[in-house]
C-alpha cells in the first residue's frame, strides 16, 4: 500500500475537497483524483460518494480514514526511531490556543531551535475545544490549551503553568470592586468556546454577576484594545497587559477567590510521537521555572 495515498486520503478528509487537499499536497487535482482510483482499486471498496459535487468520503471511506492517521503515526514514528538515538529529529505538530503562542511559545522554539536543529515544530492556533478534538482526531500530536474545566477521556493533561486572571477597565474608572466594574460598564466578552472564555462565564454565574453584553471576541488583545478605548470593560489573562496598556488600564483581580487559568499540554495516552511531544513540555517547563 503506497503511504502516500493515505495521506492524500486523509488531506482530503481535512480539507474536505479534492482541489484544497491537492494544494495542500502541492499535487493536481487529477493526481490526487488518480491516488484515490487506485487507493478504492487496492481496497476493492468505494471510498468517495461521487453522485454529489465534489465527492464526498463515504461511511467506509471515513472509517478508513482514522485507520489511515494510525498507520500514518506508526510510520512516522518509525522513521523518528530509525534516527541515531543521540539525535532528536522528526516533526510535531502542536496546536496552540490563541495568546500562549505569543507568550510561550516562542521561547521554547528558539531554544529547541538551538538545541536540536533537526527537530521540526510547526504550530496551529486555534480555539481550546476545537485544538482538543483535532488533538483526539490525530490531526494534532498535542496542544497548548487552557485546562478543561471537565476532564477530557483517554487524553494525558501535563500541567504547565498558571496564570491569574483580571479585570481590565478604563484607568479614569473607580475602583469599586471587580463584581462592581463588570456591571457598571458594557461587557467585552472572550469567545464562550476558548478554554478561558469557558472559565470566564462559568465564574460570572457562580458568583451571580449579570453583565451587559456588548461583544463577544476571539483574542484577549482585542479586547485589551477595545478597553482601552473607553468601549467597555472585561476580563484576561495578566500576561496579556503589556506595559504600555498596564499603566492605561486600571486592572484588579477576577472573581472571589481570585481566579486562574492553568496552561496545560493535552495529547492522547497512545500518542505515538509522545518522545518528542515530551521534549518540548520539558522546554516549557523549565522557562515558566526560570520566569
């Protein structure tokens, strides 16, 4: 069986079209089409449900396609093994959520850079639940996510660091207390499926803090952004104050008791490529030590 026809299967399956799994590949659409005949031909089963357009993978050629990730993994790691066992080398793909890219992230990656020049990272952001599901997909080997708030099955959760939470308004507004900020001004909300958006509204309702709502946002430097602006109030991570916005802002710690965001690196238990994913937690691990 040609490994690359499997991966072409489950490019197509990503991306859900021949035309964006072919440019992904850097093939012809017809060459990706030709892979996928002679996949069905070695098979001898129909993959593709090809009375819609385009064609869309079948319930056998969607079954085919996590066992396609499997062999995929194995071969992977096989090649990582076959390496002198004193050289790290390999890929790993890591999915991040969106803010511990811009602050962790990078150190980790210069230093691996310089320690293991053949060890290849590439990293996706995303949102925690989303990062977490492509993690159990096989799509991704491990992500940098905000802890769940409920334990997510057959996935390891490796603790990292953590990260207090506050409360950002206008430096001109009074101090009156967080529960008082967040009623008094409109609501700049984090995106409910962001692990610290989650975090955010589940606090809210404990503590039974009703807040008008004025935007919900992906990135917790737009609404740094927004605040500033004298648009509303609302509620980050610390890491995400930079020195300039801490002296605008006012800021004051989140919920009673104050709250925190854990920083965890979830992958699945039978992670293959769990070497490699070890060598950058340990990474990571030794930077939040040294901060």
């Amino acid at each position: 069986m040609n490994i690359q026809h499997l991966k072409t299967l489950v490019a197509i399956h990503d991306h859900e079209s021949f035309a964006d799994a072919a440019e992904s590949l850097f093939l012809t659409p017809a060459a990706v089409s030709q892979q996928m005949r002679n996949l069905e031909e070695e098979l001898q089963v129909s993959l593709f449900d090809r009375s819609t357009r385009p064609p869309r993978l079948n319930a056998h050629g969607t079954h085919i396609v996590e066992q396609a990730r499997d062999v995929l993994a194995s071969f992977n790691a096989l090649a990582d093994s076959a390496r002198s066992p004193d050289e790290i080398a390999g890929t790993l793909i890591i999915g991040s959520a969106s803010g511990i890219t811009s602050s962790l992230v990078p150190k980790a990656l210069g230093s691996l850079r310089t320690k293991y020049p053949r060890l290849q990272i590439r990293i996706e952001e995303g949102l925690t639940e989303d990062l977490i599901s492509r993690v159990r997909r096989r799509e991704l080997d491990a992500a940098l996510v905000t802890e769940p708030l409920i334990p997510v099955p057959d996935m390891k959760t490796l603790p990292i660091t953590t990260e207090p939470l506050v409360v950002v308004a206008p430096r001109s507004m009074p101090e009156r207390g967080w529960k008082n900020i967040l009623r008094a001004r409109p609501f700049l909300r984090l995106n409910r499926d962001s692990g610290v958006g989650t975090l955010i509204d589940v606090t809210l309702r404990r503590s039974g803090v009703e807040v008008t709502e004025a935007m919900e946002l992906d990135s917790s430097e737009s609404i740094v952004g927004l605040v500033g602006a004298g648009l509303g109030v609302g509620v980050v991570p610390v890491g995400r104050l930079r020195h300039d916005a801490a002296k605008r802002l006012r800021s004051v710690p989140f919920g009673t008791p104050p709250v925190s965001r854990s920083v965890v690196l979830v992958e699945r238990t039978n992670n293959q490529r769990s070497d490699l994913a070890a060598i950058l937690y340990q990474e990571l691990l030794s930077l939040t030590e040294a901060d």
